[in-house]
C-alpha cells in the first residue's frame, strides 16, 4: 500500500486536463492504496470533488498532495510544488529531459525520483505513454482554423518536416481536411533545397525529431520565410524549448499564436507546447489508461520491484 498523490494540472490558465479520471483512481484505491486528490483537480473538466470522494479518493490540499509518497500529473510541477516534495518520494510526469537540463538539476538537488512518463518505451523503442495522433489531429485542426479567420479562406498547400510519430498523423489528418500536403526529408530542409520547398506553403509545419545535438541549430531562417504564400501560417508541433525554425518558440493554451514581422509582412505562428490540451477529456482519458498499469505495479512491489519486473521502466527514471 502506498500513499499516492493525484496534482492539478495549473501551468496555465487553458490547462483543464487531469492526469488520473475519477474511474482509475477507484482501482488504485481497490489495490489498498490511499489516494490523494488535489481540491478542484477536475473542476474544468465537469468533474466535482465529489465524484473522486465517491470512488473513494481523499480530497486533500495542495501541500498534502505532494507530501505523499507518489505524485502523479501531467506536466512537470512548479519549483515551489517541488519544495513541498519530501526527499526520496517518486514525481511522475512529463519532464522532456534532453530539452530541460535546469529541471534535472533541480530533481536531484532535492533527491526527489521521477519517472519521466514520455521516455518509457517498449523493447521497440516505442512510447507507451503517448498522444501523437490526438495532437496532431487538434494541431491540425487549431491550424486551419485560425487559417481561416485570419485570411477568410481554407488552406490547401501544406508543407510538413518530418515523418515520425507526430508528423505521420499530422499529413493524414491535413489530408481528411482538403489539403495538398508536401512531406519533406532531411535532404528537403537542407539549405540546398528548402527555399524551393517552401515556396508554395500555405502553412509550413515542423513535425521533426531534434536530436540533442541538434537543438538550436536551424534548418530554416527568418529570411526563407518570405519565399512562402504571402498568406501564410507556420504550425510548430516541435518547439520544445528550441525550434529548427529560426522564429518559432513555444506558445501556450491560453495565449496560442504570435506574429512575427519579416520586411513588410507579418507572418502567424502557432507553437503550442500542449497539443494534446487542446482535447482536455480524451487526452486524460488516454494518459490515464497507459499510465494506471504502471502505478499500480509501483504501488504493489515499490520502485526498485517494478523496475527488476519491468526493466524498461529504468530507461524513464531519472534517479537521485
């Protein structure tokens, strides 16, 4: 039995995504654990307090949240919600940890375990915890509509970078909208070739996967943007915290887009660093199936168990 602390998404305003519904928090409390769930955890997404009483939850106050002995949410904590944590307690969460140096730092200056939910994989490298297609599909669909209200008319030339978990869907769900999509390679976006490739985008999309290497090294600058449709739009679903866009940096739920001015024009961008926010029910829904087998393994042999059962787990945890 172990004591397990359910956090409030609060990075933003727009965020309402909680990180375990009210359902999975029952099976965690039939297991014998005590469940602590942050007041008002669920409260933007219809979900009262009460709900998580009635499947057997404790409604408990930030600072008794993350004194338990697991903390689960979404999106890495505060540093003053880290100073709450006590030593040797385990924080699961998103962390991205190759773009986020100053937050490892901080984890182990405070010997706090995390298990960093977007590196746990399966023998195949692929991530078990994961929204590629539902950010996509709302990254898409947030694109075009502002597409829409900006120039009053449907986009059709699409250019996207990259052809991995994100950008497969990304061109699929582009597709079911209308568009002509361009998918571009590492040799498209090499200065050789990129300018001709951008040269008929509606909207340009960045889907690729950064290397650490690689981060902050730009594949397009400021000025090849003025190469693209004078009506256009640069979707990022990368920027985290460094795009290969020169002009890109990441944007948030409550404040989505940005202009950036290049000679005369002023050219859109949107970055938004929580796509799958954009879809609050579905997105919690499907963390919180991936992620329930995992906290409930941790629950019943404790860490050091459940990394010797699932050795995989080792790759995601980022130790004290």
């Amino acid at each position: 039995m172990m004591i397990i602390g359910v956090a409030r998404e609060n990075r933003e305003k727009n965020e309402r995504r909680v990180v375990l519904l009210p359902k999975y928090v029952k099976t965690l409390v039939e297991d014998g654990n005590i469940v602590l769930v942050e007041k008002n955890a669920g409260e933007k997404l219809g979900i009262n307090d009460q709900e998580y009483e009635k499947n057997g939850a404790k409604i408990s106050l930030r600072n008794d949240v993350y004194c338990a002995e697991i903390v689960l949410r979404i999106r890495a904590p505060t540093l003053e919600e880290l100073k709450m944590m006590k030593k040797g307690s385990l924080l699961v969460c998103m962390v991205h940890r190759d773009n986020h140096p100053e937050l490892i730092k901080e984890f182990r200056r405070r010997e706090i375990n995390v298990l960093e939910l977007n590196e746990i994989k399966n023998d195949e490298g692929k991530r078990l915890i994961e929204a590629f297609a539902l950010s996509a599909s709302e990254g898409i669909k947030a694109g075009f509509d502002l597409f829409q209200k900006l120039y009053k008319k449907i986009p059709v030339r699409v250019v996207i970078m990259g052809y991995g978990n994100i950008a497969q869907p990304a061109i699929a769900a582009a597709c079911r909208l209308g568009a002509v999509v361009k998918v571009l390679g590492r040799k498209q976006t090499s200065r050789r070739f990129i300018k001709d490739n951008l040269r008929e985008a509606e909207i340009l999309i960045n889907a690729t996967y950064r290397k650490p290497e690689e981060i902050g090294k730009y594949l397009i600058k400021k000025e090849d943007l003025l190469v693209m449709d004078k009506n256009s739009l640069i979707l990022d679903f990368s920027a985290d915290p460094i795009s290969c866009i020169e002009t890109c940096h990441p944007t948030s739920l409550d404040n989505p887009y940005y202009f950036v001015s290049v000679n005369q024009r002023r050219i859109p961008h949107m970055c938004i660093y929580s796509l799958p926010g954009l879809s609050p029910l579905k997105c919690s829904k499907r963390y919180g199936r991936q992620i329930l087998p995992i906290i409930r393994l941790i629950a019943k042999i404790g860490l050091t168990g459940a990394l010797n059962k699932q050795p995989n787990l080792n790759r995601a945890l980022i130790k004290i």
